[in-house]
C-alpha cells in the first residue's frame, strides 16, 4: 500500500515546488506507473497463494493472472477510448 501512496504523495510534492515542467519528472511519474502496477500485480498473485490450498495452487495463480490482465486491459481501454469521449460531452 506504501508503493500505491507514495505516487499522490510526489506528484503533489512536484507541484508545490514548481517541478513539473522539468524533463526528469516524466521518467519519475513513468517509473511510479510501473511500481504501482508491480504492487498490484504481486497484492493479487500474494493474496491467491496465501489463500489456496496446495494442489489447487497453480490453478488459482493462473485464474487470478487471467482476472488481472482482463481488468487491466479493459481499464486501458477505457482510459484511452471511452474517458476522453466522455470528458469531451461533459465540457460542452
């Protein structure tokens, strides 16, 4: 959860100094992405194994990876397709 925070917690911190405009604060915001992401990935993979039994255990990985790429995909699409478009009908 300390990974998920810490983005908001530099991003704000980059605003009140005035430090978003500079060129390093693209790599920095890409790489929270990243971490961020990292975390979710190893919350759903550490949640599934700590609590499937031993024979099933590959298989519930396996469904939680598939859930996870499903959401995270249709969250990408939605984000690239459907949020703009919607911004666009609510501004005028």
């Amino acid at each position: 959860m300390l990974a998920m925070s810490s983005t908001t917690i530099i991003i704000r911190a980059f605003d009140e100094l005035g430090l978003k405009t500079e060129k390093f604060v693209g790599v920095v915001f890409g790489t929270l992405i990243v971490e961020d992401l990292i975390a979710i990935i190893m919350m759903v993979l550490l949640s599934t194994i700590a609590t499937s039994s031993g024979e099933a255990q590959n298989a519930d990985i396996f469904q939680s990876i598939l859930k996870l790429l499903f959401f995270l995909v249709l969250w990408f699409i939605a984000g690239i397709f459907f949020i703009p478009t919607m911004l666009k009908r609510t501004k005028s």
